[in-house]
C-alpha cells in the first residue's frame, strides 16, 4: 500500500477538548465556572461524548481532564465511572456529575453537538423571578443570538428544579419535552432554579455565543427589575 494509500485510510477524529478548555477559561474568567462549576460537552460522530470531569478546575482544564462517555454503556443516570484498568491516564477520573443532563439533552436533539452549562449569579437571580416552569424572556433584539427571529418574539425558558439527585433533573427534562414537542423549538436553553442554565447547540462555538448571549439576557432582566423597569 503506498504512502497515499495509507494516509487514505486514516480518519482523523475530531478532538473537542481544546476548544472545551478555552471556552470554559473563558467562562471562568466571566465568573460563570467558578469553584468547579459547569461543564461542557461535545458529541462525536459515533454518539460518545467528551464531557469535563467531575469536580474539577473550570479555569485550568487539561485535555486529561475530560472523560469520554459511551451512552450505550453507560445506562442514563448511573455514575458513568471510568474503570482505572481501562483508561489508567483517567484514574480517579469521573464524567461531570450532571452527565445524565447532557446525555437527555442529545437524546431529545439528536442533532446537537455541544452542550453547555454554567453558574451565573444572574441566572440564579432570574430562576426566581417566577414560580411556575417557565421564565418570559424580554422582547430584545438579542433573543435573536438564540435563534430567535420573529417580530415581538413571545419567548420563555423552561425552569426545572434543582433536585439533589441530578437524574432526576435528567427525567423532569425528558418528560418536558416530550409532552411539549412545540417546546423544542423555542429557545435552545433550560433554566435550573438556583443553579445554573444549559443550553445546546449544532457546534460548540455556537453554543458558547448561546451562553453569552442568554447571560446577556439574564443581566439585563436583573438590571431591568433594579430599575423597576
Ligand atoms: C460547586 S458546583 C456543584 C456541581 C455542579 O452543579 C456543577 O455544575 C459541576 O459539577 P461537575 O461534576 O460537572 O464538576
Ligand atoms: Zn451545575
């Protein structure tokens, strides 16, 4: 086989990982990953995903820092632990422990690729601005960075309770949307009182403009009830 040949037949696998560290270096420094908070994950052609690893740094991550998760392996909402004898490089290395929400999310949208979470004071703040399930999102011109694109857009975001056990987040997701299917098309975002929001996205560089732009949102719905606006 000549060289050529060779190099034919060699796939090279895309590597999210670096991409991960500068986005979440990124956030960190926004005050958005702090204390270990957050995690980021990217789907693979095969269905595997890189998530970040539980508990770890957000601000110095390393690609050592990542665990590759096999959904068909792992049933959702078990602790996805990687075997040291398998992967010895990750030893007492565990997925995010919010893995089973990025997992239900690339389940309801098999077309996503990135998923993303953060804790932001304002996200926090606006969680409790209401009681019910879904928090109104104001008619500005940047809901258009989630993709909305409509006049007077009528937008909310889901609200989902912060349960301890963080499956249980995982099935309140799945049961929202699967009996609200209109609801998938609305903002590319959830909402987790006195947590943090997810959002999900085509790529991971858009859904680090989604995290901007729906903390954008978030700042300006705390600076707006300051204001009495
Ligand atoms: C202080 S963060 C508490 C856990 C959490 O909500 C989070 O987003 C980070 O958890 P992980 O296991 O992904 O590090
Ligand atoms: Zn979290």
């Amino acid at each position: 086989m000549t060289q050529q040949q060779l190099l034919n037949n060699i796939t090279i696998e895309f590597d999210p990982r670096s991409q991960l560290c500068e986005a979440a270096s990124h956030f960190y420094k926004q005050g958005w990953m702090l204390g270990t908070a957050g995690n980021l994950s990217v789907k693979l052609k095969d269905g595997s995903f890189w998530i970040t690893g539980s508990g770890k740094s957000k601000g110095e991550l390393c690609l050592d820092d990542f665990v590759r998760v096999y959904p068909d392996v792992y049933p959702e909402g078990t602790e996805a632990v990687i075997n040291e004898a398998i992967a010895p490089q990750f030893k007492a290395l565990k997925p995010s422990a919010e893995t089973s929400i990025h997992q239900v999310i690339y389940e309801i949208f098999p077309e996503v690729c990135a998923c993303y979470h953060v804790h932001s004071i304002e996200a926090n703040l606006v969680s409790n601005f209401v009681e019910g399930d879904e928090l109104p999102l104001p008619a500005l011109e940047m809901l258009k960075g989630l993709g909305v694109w409509e006049e007077n857009p009528n937008c909310t975001m889901p609200l989902f309770t912060n349960h301890f056990h963080v499956p249980k987040i995982a099935a309140d997701i799945r049961s929202y949307f699967q009996s609200n299917q209109k609801k998938q098309t609305q903002v590319p975002a959830l909402l987790i009182r006195n947590h943090g929001i997810t959002v999900w996205a085509n790529s991971p560089k858009t859904a680090f403009h989604y995290i901007e732009v729906a903390e954008y949102i978030f700042r300006y719905m705390v600076a707006a009830k300051k204001a009495g606006i």
